[in-house]
C-alpha cells in the first residue's frame, strides 16, 4: 500500500515535520517521566508548554494535509468507442472523476 504524506507540493516538508514532531513527542515524553519523579512547578510549566506546541503542530498538519483537494476530471465519450473515433467532432462526451486520481489530486 503506497502512502502519500500530502500533496506533491510540499510532500517533502511535510515529511521532515513529521519526523521532528516525532523526535519532540520522545523527548518529551522522556523529560515528562523524569520530571514527574521530582515535581517543580517550573519544569511542570515547560512540560505544558511542550505539549502545546506537539498539539499545534499536530493541528498544522491536518490543515495542511486534509485541506487541499482538487478533483480531476476527464472528458469520455458515451459510448465506449476506439480514441481515435471518440475524437470526431460531433461525438458527445461526459465529463467523469479521472480515474488516474479517484480521491482528487
């Protein structure tokens, strides 16, 4: 199964991001068990102030994958005929989703 981190466009970034916030959960969560052993309000607030960010990256990253859709559509003739005949003036056609790209581009 082929996954696709988002559009095309800013694939690679999207990429790079996913493997920080990964890196940043680990880090967290290894700062957040040490720091439970020896409670400080000042460090319980940097903590906190973590997992913010972790939440507001996760939230930019579903804004930014889920958010851009862009349907393709491709011109077919009624009737299934060769593509040389289908290109004959006259010869009506419908529009359908591109096939190529089900879920949209």
């Amino acid at each position: 199964l082929f996954f696709r981190w988002g559009p095309a466009s800013y694939e690679r970034p999207l990429q790079m991001a996913s493997g920080i916030q990964g890196a940043l959960s680990i880090a967290v969560g290894i700062a957040g068990y040490y720091k439970a052993m020896k409670p400080k309000a000042e460090a319980l607030v940097r903590l906190r102030r973590a997992h913010f960010i972790i939440a507001l990256i996760i939230l930019v990253w579903f804004i930014l994958v889920l958010t851009p859709r862009y349907i393709h559509y491709t011109s077919v003739p009624y009737v299934p005929m060769p593509k040389s005949l289908s290109r004959l003036p006259g010869i009506p056609h419908m529009l359908v989703v591109d096939p190529e790209w089900p879920q949209g581009k």
